[in-house]
C-alpha cells in the first residue's frame, strides 16, 4: 500500500514537472534556431509515445481519478504546445493533416486523435466514459479543457467546411450537456469567443440561463460567477453581453410569476406584480439573439413598441398598489439579478436594444415605486441599482438610444419629477438632459412635450408647482440652449421664453424660493440665452430681480450652514460668474459695491474653510479681470494684508495654501493699463514675504512649514512662467532657498515637491539662464539636493509598488532633462561636472537603485560626461573610491562607444 501511495506521488510530481517545462518553454518562435527546434519536436514525439502507453496503462486498470488528473493535464499541456509547433513549424501541419481521416470517421467531441493522436477514438471515448461515470470534478474540468482546445485547433487548421462544422455542432451538444462544468472554463480566456461562434441561439440562450441561474441562486458560486462577468473575454463578446442580460431579465420576470408560498422568507415581501411581468414576458431572448447573428435588429422594433405601450399605459393610469393575494416576491433575488446586469458593459449595446432596456428598467422602477414593499435597505440597494447604475448608465452611453419613438418622454419627466430618485441634484440633472436629447431627435416629440408638461403650457399652473417642476425645466432649458436644427427654431424659442415666464413668476415670490439652486441655474441659463441672443425684450424682465438675485448668492455663498460643495454655493457661483464676465452690460443694476462684496465673500468663505477650492481660482481669476484700476488697488491691499497673517502663522499651513492659490489667479489674470503695473508691485512685496517665511522654515529645519513649502514653489514656479516681474537676484535666492528648504526633510508631499523643484530649475535655466549662471553655486546645491532626495528614496530596499516606483522614475528623468540643459552652457559648468559625476557614481555605489530610476541616472552620468574634459577625467580615476573607479571606467567606456558625438552618421 506504501509502495503504492509513492507510485501515485512520484507519477504527480512528475507530470506537474513536465506541465511547468511545456508551459515555461520558449520553443515555437522565429527567433529559435532549427537546430533546437527539431530537438524539441523530437522530444514532444517522445513523449507522445510515453503519454500513448500511460493512457492505455490507465484503461486496463480501475479508475483512479488522481492518476487520471495527472494524465489529463499532461495531455492538455502538451497539446497546448502542439498548437503552437503546428502554427510555427512546417512539420507538423502535415502531422495534423494526417489525422484529419480519423476525424472524418468520428465527429463526436469527445474523439481528441485529430490533436492527441496516441489514443485512437475508441480509446478516447472510453476515457470521456469512464469520466463521465467515475470522474470527480477536476477530471471533468479537463476533459471540457481538452475539448475546448480541440475545438480550437479545429477551427483554425481544418479547411473541409463540412466536417468543420459536423465536429462544431458536436462540440457545442457536448458541451450544453456538460454545462455544469462547463461554464467556468468557457468564461475564461478566449473560450467565450470560441464558444459563443459554435452555439445556434437556443443552446446560447440555454447556456446563458444557467450561468445567470448559478449565479444568482448558489451562494457558492455567486463571487465565482461574478469575477467571471468581469473578465474581458466576456465584457468584450457583444453577443455574449446581450445573452447574460436577456436571461437575468427572465430571471426576474420569473420571480414575478412565482405561486403562492406555503412557507414564505423574511426577504420575500407582497408586491404588485401587474406591469413588471406585462412586459418582461414579451421579452423572447431566443428572437433577440436570432436577431443579432443575422444582423437583423430592426425586427425588434415592434418588440420594443409593444412593451413600451404597456409603460405608456401606465403614467395615464395609476393601478391599484396592494395586493392581498398572497403573492411574494424573493427582493434579494432580484437585487442579485440587477447585479448581474450592473457588471454586464450595457452601454456599448446597439441602439435598438438600449431602448429595450430602458423600458424594461423603467417597467421595473414603476412596479416598485407603486408596490406595498417596505422602505428598507433592500428596496433602497434595489432603487439605486435601477436609477443610477441601469437607467441614467444606458442613457448617459454613448449612442443615446431613441427613445422618443417609443415612450411619452415628458410623461415619464413628470413621473420622474414627482420621486424623490436616490440620485445626487447633479446626476438627476443628467438624467433628464438625457431624456430629452432623446426628445429632440424627433420633432413631433418635441412638440408634444408642452401637451405633457404643464410647465411649457400657455396658461401654467401657480407658482407652487412651477417651483417643483423647475429642476426638470432647469434641465430641459440646457438642452433647448445647445439644439441647434432650424427647423425646431420656433418651437425651442417659445419653450425657453415659457420657462423665463415661470423663472420670473418663482422670483416675484418672497418667500425663500428664490435661494433655491433651481432657480439660480435657471436664471443664469436665461442671462446667458438672452445675452447670446441678444433679446433686449426679455432681458428687462430679468434684470429687475437682479439685486434680489446678487444678495441671495452672497447670502448662500456667507451661510456657515451649508457644505462648501453644496449645489446652492456651486449655484450660486455659477451665477455670479455669469454677472462678473458681463459686468459692464449690467453696470446700471449692480450695486455700486458689487466686485468688493464678491471678493469680501469669496476670501472670508475662503478663510473659514481654510480650502483654496470653495472660492475657486476661475471664480477668483473673474473678480480679478472684472474689477477697474480703482477696485483692484484696494482688493490686492487686502489681499496682502490676509497673505502677511497667514505668512506670520504657522499652526494652519492650509490657510497659507488658500492665500497662494488666490495669487496664482492674480498671476494667471488677464490685466491691462494700469493694472499690470497694480500687479507687479503687489507681487514684489509678497516675495518678500515669502522670504521671510522660507528663512524661518530653513532656521526651524522645515519641521513646522515642510507642510506649506509645496503652494510656495508653485507659485514661484507660474510666477517664473508667466514672466511677471524681473527676476532679480534677491527673488532668484528665494527660488534657490525654497527648493533646498523643502526638500531638507522628508515629507508626504515628497515626490510633488520634487517633481515642481524640477520644472521650477529647467524654467529658470531656459529663460532665465543669464541670471541663473551668476548663481551657479547656489543652483548646484539645489541639484544635489534634487540628485540625493530621489536616490534615496528610489531604490529597492524600499518596497514600492509599481506606481509608486513609476512616480519617482518620473523624478529621475526631469532630473535627467535638467542635466542636458547643462550641456548648453558647457563653459560654465566644464569645472564642477566632474564634482557632479563624483557625486552621481556614489549614489550608485551606495543604493541598488530601481532600474527604472537607474537608466535615467546613467544618461545623467553620459550627459556630464560630454562637458567633462580629459583633465576631469583624469581628476576623478585619482580621486574616486576603487568601487566608483569600476563605474566610472563602465560608463566612459559606454558614453565613447554609444553617447559621445564623433560627427559621423
């Protein structure tokens, strides 16, 4: 028995060995010489003889499925790499055509003698039949694999059409008969392309059921499944895709028709089931895939129609919602469903079949929002599934599908508008834009939006229903604005002057309404309109509430109550950018004061958060631009007066960060006349301040500023670009002390700080090098500072991920390009390049450097080679460590034979 066992093992450890060898063997390549190919055809032909004689050994014994497994990945193994020598030698193409009588005489799938010739027919259907009988799953696994790979093989070198498509056939009944483990293998690789090309529509409707059954019934295989919907030969199979979501559509549907329940689960809850299955049941997943391999789609127009009546029919009458029948609906089952087409790419899906989706989704959404199911976490997981990831996905995908040609678009806005949608404002904006781009593709859809939303009617309703409609009239207006076809021109324009006329009906009511964020978008899309247009007439019915609108903004904007990110703050700047971008068109009603209270509110909101995003440097860059010589003196005033304070303390670096982004939007302004000269002298002053603050951060070691260094060589950095000031000595040590200073000490902004010391070092040398060559001592302790700070942090004692590793290669090759701006000004540096090679070899010599972050410190090494004379070299093999000796005669030998210019082509 002992022997026996050893047997066993020894036979698996062996065949294990062998799969490893085949799989890791580069043999079938051009790039191989013959001579060993031939020897490893010779050794494959070996060893088909010895899987031959082990396969017949294993036939006159009782099944065991250990040695079975052993055998059969052996097999797999070795026909894998007969694929390839056929593929790429020429002496087995006529090997394989040798076999193809065999196959002729028997098509059935499990007949593998056309690849595996060692074992005829018989022998392999008697394997396939003691499997089938005795085999545990891991034999039946391979044996699918096998077939697969047969399948494959077929597909490519067989050229008899008939007998191709005989063995397909086969094939694909085999393996429907198999499904059960089947499935994970097709899934995988570029199985599912194969398979999905052998199968007629009902066995890929058949397969795709139980997929998407296993996988929303069996807790077992659910993660299993769902990893196996995420892989890219499936995300890929457009085919595939459509199969999976018309099964997990029927899915549902079944739940939908389920019997009463003698024992019923906590999780299945009473739920009208009327309109749900209406329409699910006229799905015919069958037609749909026939359909698609004919290339036939416009046959699921009338489909499509018929469901959508049903949808129709429902926003005209509101069905009873309570059921006392006894009928139960498993929730959970149906969230796990609405997974499976989470994960499936519907976006991508032909134009015909979005719209399908759409109103089965929509069929979905309306059962449940007019069920009796209680409002928990499961209805609410079910909801978003619905809105968010389903609906607003297909509609917001590219190839908006045409929706208009089968639903009532602004029954289904009104219906949509009277929810409370588990969608942020923003998303549900989108999701009516979406809707009624699909509205404007067809005019007589279009035309009928003003019968089905009271909002576009002549005569509309009081000011309490416009202000609830207003989000979705909002939305409709932003699609009116860009529709741009002439025939729709009169229509659109007395759709938007109707929206004006609710607009300013909401804002003659002082009751709060007009903080409303709907109402700010509104009115600024209506400024906009009007201004583009130039519509005089109705931009008078707009500018008397402008003063209201401007202190409504402000007040929104001074509110300590509402989240810096809030739809009424992001609103409200909206607008207010609107106002300052055409100011001087409303000079005569803004108040007099309107650029200083819009910049007093933006720095102290500013300042409460202690963020330099809650204003915005667009917003900033507006007041900026908008504001006159006699506004801008004493806003840059305050300004400096803020940025001193900030400078002065040291316990909130993120205030410091504010001010800086408020002066890059100074920097970025577009200034003229006496404006510019405003600028200039404000930022010579704040240079100064910033030296203060550099020299108080290098005398404290950088422990207390390290964290506000990064706004400051930004600054300095757009300073140095836009070419504002003169670059005098004093602000050209600021730049010197700035980079040493930050990068003194590590810090978690690390790899920005160096890459901005980077771009700040190659600016001043390209434009600045005039005044950068006076300097050339200080501008060499910033290199080496650079030079050190990515060395070591960039080597492999440090594990890294390979993110993190790309990020400090990224360091490394600025480093690199800004030594070869060195090689221009050979003469300045022709002295010191051998102190900076000195340098670069003992961070080698001291760190195993990422190869990554390597290759671009040894194109450093060769560009400073090219300025070193025969005197430096010289200098340095006297002078180096005998280690740095070695790398140093390495890289002179490269940079003569590879780098140094000889003047030859």
């Amino acid at each position: 028995m002992i022997s026996g066992d050893c047997t066993l093992l020894f036979l698996q450890i062996i065949s294990k060995l062998m799969c490893h060898f085949l799989r890791g063997t580069r043999v079938a390549d051009h790039s191989v010489p013959s001579q060993i190919v031939l020897k490893f055809s010779s050794m494959m032909t070996e060893l088909q003889d010895l899987l031959g004689k082990l396969g017949q050994a294993l036939l006159h014994r009782e099944h065991n499925c250990l040695l079975m497994v052993a055998f059969l990945q052996l097999c797999y193994n070795w026909g894998e790499m007969k694929v390839l020598l056929i593929h790429y030698s020429v002496k087995y193409e006529s090997a394989a055509d040798l076999q193809l009588a065999a196959l002729q005489e028997d098509i059935s799938a499990t007949n593998l003698s056309y690849l595996h010739p060692y074992l005829n027919s018989e022998l392999w259907n008697l394997v396939a039949q003691r499997i089938d009988n005795f085999g545990e799953a891991d034999c039946k696994e391979l044996l699918v694999k096998l077939i697969l790979q047969k399948l494959q093989a077929v597909v490519l070198y067989v050229n008899n059409n008939k007998t191709r498509q005989d063995i397909m056939l086969s094939a694909a009944r085999h393996l429907m008969s198999h499904i059960r483990e089947a499935w994970p293998i097709i899934l995988t690789g570029a199985n599912a392309l194969l398979v999905t090309s052998v199968l007629n529509p009902e066995q890929l409707e058949c397969f795709a059921n139980h997929v998407v059954q296993e996988i929303g019934c069996s807790s077992e295989s659910c993660s299993e499944g769902l990893d196996a919907l995420k892989k890219p030969g499936v995300q890929e199979n457009r085919i595939l895709v459509v199969a999976f979501t018309c099964a997990a559509l029927r899915c549902i549907m079944k739940l939908f028709s389920g019997i009463k329940r003698k024992i019923d689960r906590a999780s299945h809850q009473v739920v009208h089931l009327t309109l749900a299955r209406k329409v699910l049941t006229r799905l015919d997943p069958c037609h749909i895939l026939t359909c698609m391999s004919k290339d036939d789609l416009e046959a699921l127009t009338p489909v499509v129609r018929d469901m959508a009546s049903a949808v129709n029919g429902s926003f005209k009458k509101e069905e009873d919602s309570l059921v006392t029948d006894g009928w139960k609906l498993d929730v959970m089952g149906v969230q796990r469903y609405l997974h499976i087409l989470e994960l499936l790419p519907l976006q991508h899906t032909p134009g015909i079949l979005k719209s399908l989706l759409v109103v089965s989704i929509l069929a979905l959404a309306i059962t449940f929002e007019r069920s009796d199911i209680s409002r928990g976490e499961q209805l609410s997981n079910i909801r978003s599934l619905l809105y968010r990831h389903l609906l607003l996905g297909l509609l917001d995908s590219p190839g908006l599908p045409d929706l208009s040609s089968y639903l009532s678009i602004g029954q289904l806005a009104n219906w949509l508008t009277n929810l409370d949608l588990p969608l942020s404002r923003d998303l549900q904006c989108l999701l009516f834009q979406r809707l009624f781009e699909s509205s404007l593709s067809c005019s007589s859809t279009l035309h009928q939006l003003q019968d089905e939303m009271p909002v576009l009617q002549k005569q509309s309703s009081q000011w309490p229903q416009d202000m609830k409609t207003l989000g979705t009239a909002v939305a409709l207006l932003q699609v009116l604005n860009k529709h741009e076809n002439p025939e729709d021109q009169s229509l659109c324009l007395k759709y938007q002057r109707r929206l004006l006329r609710s607009i300013v009906r909401i804002m003659e009511h002082q009751d709060g309404a007009a903080a409303s964020p709907s109402v700010f978008e509104g009115y600024n899309l209506m400024l906009i309109w009007c201004l583009q247009e130039g519509d005089s007439k109705q931009l008078e019915k707009l500018t008397p509430h402008l003063s209201t609108v401007v202190e409504a903004c402000l007040s929104q904007i001074r509110s300590k109550d509402l989240p810096t990110q809030s739809s009424s703050i992001k609103s409200s700047l909206d607008l207010l950018a609107t106002l300052l971008q055409y100011k001087f068109q409303f000079n005569a009603v803004l108040p007099s004061n309107f650029i200083h209270r819009v910049w007093s509110e933006l720095a102290n909101q500013d300042m409460s958060a202690g963020l330099s995003t809650v204003g915005g440097s667009e917003h900033m860059q507006l007041v900026f631009e908008a504001a006159t010589e006699k506004e801008l003196y004493p806003i840059l005033q305050d300004l400096k007066v803020i940025t001193k304070v900030a400078v002065q303390s040291s316990e909130k670096p993120e205030i410091l960060r504010a001010r800086l982004s408020i002066w890059k939007a100074v920097i970025q302004s577009r200034f003229s006349d006496g404006r510019i000269n405003a600028r200039k002298m404000a930022l010579e002053q704040l240079c100064q301040m910033l030296t203060v603050f550099v020299n108080r951060c290098r005398v404290m070691h950088g422990t207390s500023g390290e964290s506000s260094m990064l706004p400051v060589l930004e600054l300095l950095l757009t300073i140095t670009q836009k070419s504002l000031i003169f670059m005098s000595p004093e602000m050209l040590d600021l730049c010197f002390e700035s980079v040493t200073t930050a990068l003194a000490v590590d810090s978690p902004e690390l790899l920005s700080l160096c890459s901005v010391s980077l771009q700040l070092l190659q600016v001043l040398m390209k434009f600045r090098e005039s005044v950068v060559l006076d300097c050339i001592p200080s501008f060499l302790q910033c290199y080496r500072q650079l030079a050190t700070t990515v060395a070591s942090h960039g080597h492999v004692d440090l594990r890294y991920s390979a993110a993190e590793v790309k990020q400090y290669a990224v360091c490394a090759h600025g480093l690199e390009r800004l030594t070869n701006l060195l090689k221009e000004h050979k003469p300045y540096f022709v002295r010191v390049a051998a102190y900076i090679v000195a340098d670069l070899l003992q961070f080698f010599e001291t760190y195993t450097l990422y190869p990554e972050v390597k290759i671009h410190y040894s194109n450093c090494i060769h560009s400073l080679l090219s300025i070193c004379d025969s005197h430096a070299i010289l200098f340095l093999s006297r002078t180096l460590t005998p280690a740095s000796q070695l790398l140093l005669k390495t890289f002179y030998t490269t940079y003569n034979k590879f780098h140094r210019f000889t003047g030859k082509v």
